[in-house]
C-alpha cells in the first residue's frame, strides 16, 4: 500500500501578482543554507533547509525511462566569451559577486589557478540548487540574483558549488575533476563547452541523480529560459549529447546522497534504510577500531584487490561485507589488508546473494559490488541454516535485515537463548521466540551497554561485534 503524500498549499508557481512573488521569495529564504555553508546573509536566522535526497543510483524494477516522450527543451546558451577579459561580450564572462544593487563585490580568481574552494557536501550542493528552483529565478546573461550571482547556467553552477566568483562555461572544469560516466553522484557536473563558439550550444547542469537502472536518464538541475528547472533528462542532454563531459567538483566532501526515487517504485527486496547524518543502521556498529565503513565512496580500481594485493581498500572491502553478512568468513571478526581466500569468499557470497552468477559473482569486487556496499543497497549475504556455527565454533552473523520489527527468523531465538545465557534476558515475560520484537531490543541494548557502547552503538540492534560477544 503506498504511503500517503502530505504537501503544503504553495501559491501556482508562474502567478505573477504581488502576494505569490513574495510567497516564491519567502520560501527561498526559509530554505537558505546556513551562512557557514555560504549562505545568504539575507536568510541568517531562518531555519535550516531541509536535506534533499535525490535519486542516486536508484534501481527500479521495471524497464523504460520515463523521460523518453518529453519534448526537447531549447537550453540557454553558455556563459563565456572567447576572451576572458572582454567586458563587451554579451555572455559576461568571469566576474565577482555582484552586490544587491548590482555593485562587483571583490575581483575574480585567476584563469586556470582558481583560489583554496570551500568544503561542501552533496546534500548542500543539491539544496543550494532548489534555492533558484523555489524562487523560480528567471534566466540572463547579464543580471545577478540577490547572492550575487549571474543568471546563468555556469552562474547557476557557480552558486551551488559556493564559488566566490562567477564563472563560465570555459573555466569550470578549473574547479573540478573530469570523471566517468559510471561515478556520476548528485552534485557533480555535465559540462559542454564550445570554445570556437561559446554562444553555440555550451551548456553546464548539475547531476542529481539516475533516474533508472538503465542510466539513460537522469535528474538534472539546471539554469535556463525561462526559469531554474529540475528535469529527467537524456545522457548526457537533449543535443550535443556526446560532448557532455562529467566532471566533479574539488571542494565536494561528505557522504552520499540517500537515494529516493523520482517516482514511485516497488521497494527493493531486503533494502538497508538509509540513516541521518551522525547515525547509524541498525546493527551497524562500527569495530572496535579502524576507520568506519562507508570512508571510501569512490571504488578505488580492481587492481586494488587480488591476490598479492595490501592496502586499505582491502580492510575497508572486509569490514563492509562482515556488515552485510559475512561475519563467518572471518574467525577473528576483523578484516585485514592483505588480500585472503576469506575476502574472495565473502564477495562472491555478496555478488550471488544479488542474483549474479558467472563472471559476475568471481569474488573481486567491482564498481557495481563498492557502490552496494557503500551505499548499503542491495541484499545481505544471507545466513547459514539455523545461524550454524562458522570459523571457530562462533555462530555465523546473519545480517542486520533479520533483526527489524515482525521480522522471524531462527537466528531470533538463537540470540535470545544467548541472552538469557550470558544474563540479559530479565525484558522476557515469555519465549525467546523466533519474531523480532521490542523485548529483544531491550536484552540486546542492555547487553550492548554492559560492554561500555553508548549512542548508536547501543541501539538494540546486533551487529557483527555484538554477536561476535555474545556467541564468544
């Protein structure tokens, strides 16, 4: 049963009278990121914007991209002369911030050696972007909004990166990272420029994530006429497709985007619910030592892992899959960084708890393989029958998914025996019982307390070194 969608009144977006415009500017201010962030000083004191999630790699059951039967929209045409200093070209050129009556604030950053880019993460980047989206921001090559930045698609770039200049089709990938088209993550740019012709064709959008598994469409945030727009849009755009670059910007830092789906879609089977910043999933308490998993978003390369291979992509692969399931793949519970059968073993476990047989399920982890696990997409490794005893007589972790509300499973009961076992079962008034339910969260919490965790590693919910402990 879908979940019902509650919406707030907002006055039609294209009414023109007095009242909607200042209702358009209201709810601009109201989602004003913090000042720290680079946000408008106009918006101190309003509250903080609501963290965007966009699609990132959502993966939908069905076939088809929705966006196949929309028309093709005429872009605006790329900011940027053909010389960086001519203050007569109609497309403007880099330039500072203007100030609210129109006034440079400050002077541009060298061509080619931009200066220090602040920090952002990709929630801020993409609510920077709903900014113009709400306020319908109008396009031009020549006026500035009220932050200071010029109304174009590269001005449009400009803001939600927080640069400290206005820049242009021709100097963004300055700031940035050329990337593949298989990394793209919200945040990142699509950028053609022209340099023969700036007028003809460049263009610049922000990447907000895949609208399909097929990843011929994908959400993009742009800057043209008549207003700022969000649209399901053909890789890499609607014209001069094969000379949209992807390209990542060199301040971005954070995590991932949680994925929400541009339309409705069944719900995977077993997903991980994506977590708030500062928390954790449950059963995902992080080990006792070492970095969490989650640090590396990027995949790092397959000649990283193998045989002969030590770094620590290796440990941060093993302490990912123990997480998803593959505990009894390691008798000691710790990942190291050299390369064993245990970590070949433990993803091929992985690759075929997804579906995936021949090439597909070899035990080296590949682009697809990091991103389900960074992501905490996909399937677990699914447990052993009755949660059997794996290396070293410890019982096997069968995963975070069997511990959630209405859930059964044998390993339910096996942990609440294990409880009563090692004296923490006084929340029982009957059972153990094989249905996950709150009387077990309180046994595991307390359990979980008693071995000094606090916060989101005394949840309730057993992890990988909750159930090492338990079982040991």
């Amino acid at each position: 049963m879908p979940m019902p969608a509650f919406e707030e009144y907002e006055p039609a977006g294209d009414c023109v009278c007095r009242g909607c415009a200042q209702s358009r500017r209201a709810l601009a201010r109201a989602r004003a990121v913090p000042l720290r962030d680079g946000g408008h000083p106009a918006a101190h004191g309003a509250r903080r914007a609501l963290v965007l999630a966009t699609a990132a790699g959502v993966v939908l059951t069905g076939g088809g991209a929705p966006a196949a039967a929309v028309t093709p929209p005429t872009p605006g045409p790329g900011p940027g002369p053909v010389a960086l200093d001519d203050p007569g070209s109609p497309q403007g050129g880099r330039t500072p911030l203007h100030g609210p009556k129109g006034s440079p604030v400050g002077k541009p950053g060298a061509p080619g050696r931009p200066a220090a880019v602040k920090r952002i993460e990709r929630a801020t980047i993409i609510n920077r972007a709903k900014l113009w989206l709400d306020a319908k921001v109008p396009y031009s090559m020549s006026e500035y909004w009220t932050d200071g930045y010029r109304q174009d698609c590269s001005g449009f770039v400009s803001m939600v990166w927080n640069l400290g200049t206005n820049e242009w089709t021709g100097s963004l990938d300055k700031f940035a990272t050329k990337i593949a088209k298989e990394e793209l993550l919200p945040g990142d740019m699509l950028l053609f420029h022209n340099p023969a012709d700036p007028n003809n064709g460049s263009h610049v959008v922000i990447f907000g994530g895949w609208v399909d598994e097929t990843r011929t469409h994908y959400v993009a945030y742009e800057q043209t006429r008549p207003t700022t727009r969000k649209l399901a849009t053909p890789y890499g755009y609607w014209t001069n497709a094969a000379k949209y670059v992807p390209y990542r910007f060199n301040g971005v830092t954070g995590g991932i985007v949680p994925p929400v789906p541009e339309v409705p879609v069944p719900v995977p089977p077993v997903p991980l619910v994506p977590q708030p910043p500062g928390t954790q999933p449950p059963g995902a308490e992080p080990p006792a030592s070492g970095p969490k998993p989650g640090d590396v978003t990027v995949f790092p390369g397959a000649d990283k892992f193998g045989p002969g291979a030590t770094n620590e992509h290796v440990a941060q692969l093993g302490r990912m899959l123990i997480e998803r399931g593959a505990y009894r793949f390691y008798p000691k519970g710790q990942a190291g960084r050299t390369w064993t059968d245990a970590h070949r073993l433990s993803t091929q476990a992985f690759q075929l708890a997804q579906g995936w047989r021949g090439a597909d399920a070899d035990g080296l982890p590949g682009a697809h393989t990091w991103r389900l696990l960074v992501e905490h997409q996909g399937r677990d490794i699914p447990p052993t029958v009755d949660a059997a005893p794996g290396p070293g007589g410890v019982r096997a972790y069968p995963g975070a998914a069997v511990f959630r509300p209405g859930r059964s499973h044998p390993a339910v009961a096996a942990l609440g025996r294990q409880l009563i076992k090692k004296g923490f079962g006084k929340h029982y008034t009957s059972g153990p019982g094989p249905r996950w339910s709150e009387t077990d969260r309180r046994n595991v919490e307390a359990f979980q307390r008693a071995q000094g965790w606090r916060g989101a590693s005394a949840n309730g919910y057993p992890g990988p070194e909750t159930w090492r402990r338990l079982f040991a």
